[in-house]
C-alpha cells in the first residue's frame, strides 16, 4: 500500500482499536495494559507503518484506560522511540493515567510527546 493513502481501518485485538487516518493513528485504551496487550500494540504499529509513507503520529486516548504493567510500560517506551514513530499526542488523561505517561515520556528518546484535552487540538499539532 506504498504510496497510496490510507483513509480509515480499523483493526480490533485484545480491546485495542487504532483508527488510522493518512499517518496518522487513533489508538484507543480500554482497560488496563499488560504485557501481552503492548506486544500486541507494538506489532500493529509496527505494521501500519510499513504501510505508509513517513512515520505514523499517534492520538493515544487514555479515556477509558486502566493501569499499565511494568512490561507494558517498557515496551511503550521502546514503541515511542521506533524510528518510523512520529509525533504522539495523548488524550483523554485522568490523574494516574498522566502519572504513567509522564514516566513513559520521561524515559523515553521521543520528545515530540504532549497532552492534550481534545482530540482536535491533538489532531491539529499533529497535522503542524
């Protein structure tokens, strides 16, 4: 699919949903993240962006995410920092879930992380 635009798809694992819009990847939490659910996170990343042209920019919303394990949380981090991962904005964010994405944006290579209150202004800075 090089070189052609991908304008919606959907794909559902482990109560996962990533939306993708031209390089850009709604992904949706629900419920807590363990190990086995950020491997699979990580593989549907990795092959959305062999998928597309550039690196894939996320919307991470966390409205409805529980807590995240140790495991998951490191492979998130290594998620963040794949070469062919651009700009990820998080959505959606309750006092714990900032807890744990400050940690992950802490530690993690990509510092083009921020937070935002809407899924619009997100999709904006996407888009700069």
């Amino acid at each position: 699919m090089t070189g052609k635009k991908l304008w919606i798809l959907l794909i559902k694992l482990l109560n996962v949903q990533f939306f993708v819009h031209p390089n850009i990847a709604y992904y949706i939490v629900i419920g807590e993240d363990t190990e086995e659910k950020a491997l699979s996170v990580k593989e549907c990343h990795i092959k959305l962006s062999n998928m597309i042209e550039g690196k894939l920019k996320l919307i991470v919303d966390l409205t409805n995410g529980g807590k995240s394990s140790p495991e998951a949380r490191k492979i998130f981090k290594e998620l963040s920092e794949l070469e062919r991962t651009g700009k990820i904005a998080l959505i959606g964010i309750h006092p714990v879930a900032r807890v744990i994405a400050s940690f992950v944006m802490g530690i993690s290579k990509n510092k083009d992380m921020r937070f935002f209150k809407t899924k619009e202004e997100a999709l904006a800075w996407l888009k700069e």
